[in-house]
C-alpha cells in the first residue's frame, strides 16, 4: 500500500487498482509501514529491520525505473514491484538475517 500512495496511477479508466490506490490514505500506508518494522524487529531483530529497508530501497528504484517510460504506475508494475521486491528480499536474507 505505501507504494499506492507514493505514485501517481497511469490509467485513466476504472481499474481494481485505481481502487485500491483509491483506499491508500497516508494514515494507511504509515501505519501499514510501521506495522511492518514493528513485526520484522520482533520476527528478526535489526537484521529484520535491515531487510525491510532493502525491500523499501529496491521498490522505490524499480517504482522510479518505470515512471522514466510511463506517466505512473499500473496494476501490472505494482504486481512486478510487488513480486521482485520479495525476490530481493528472499536472495538477500541469508545475508542479512545474521545481523
């Protein structure tokens, strides 16, 4: 959800996402954020806390990366910054874990 309300939406017809950044209020997405360091300090300590940061980095290059070709995001590059995110934090949590 925070990258809902970061970014602009590309389409102009009605969309399930269009709804869905529709619903991204700035009090959602700071407490959606906050409810996700406050879960990985308790999952995994600053090692969790860590991870979450290189999740947060890695969408907002990849959110940054697409708004140079297109005027905002869509509901198919939400899903691909949704799905990558979770690879880079899956590659990286071996690493990162041990913190």
């Amino acid at each position: 959800m925070f990258d809902y309300r970061l970014y602009p939406y590309a389409r102009s017809e009605p969309s399930l996402s269009q709804t869905l950044k529709a619903g991204a209020t700035t009090v959602r997405a700071i407490g959606g954020l906050a409810a996700a360091f406050g879960l990985a300090a308790v999952a995994a300590g600053v090692g969790g806390v860590c991870l979450l940061m290189l999740s947060v980095f890695a969408m907002l290059v990849m959110a940054h990366i697409a708004l140079l070709r297109i005027p905002g995001l869509t509901g198919d590059t939400y899903g691909a910054i949704a799905e990558s995110t979770q690879l880079v934090a899956l590659l990286a949590a071996p690493l990162v874990i041990q913190l």
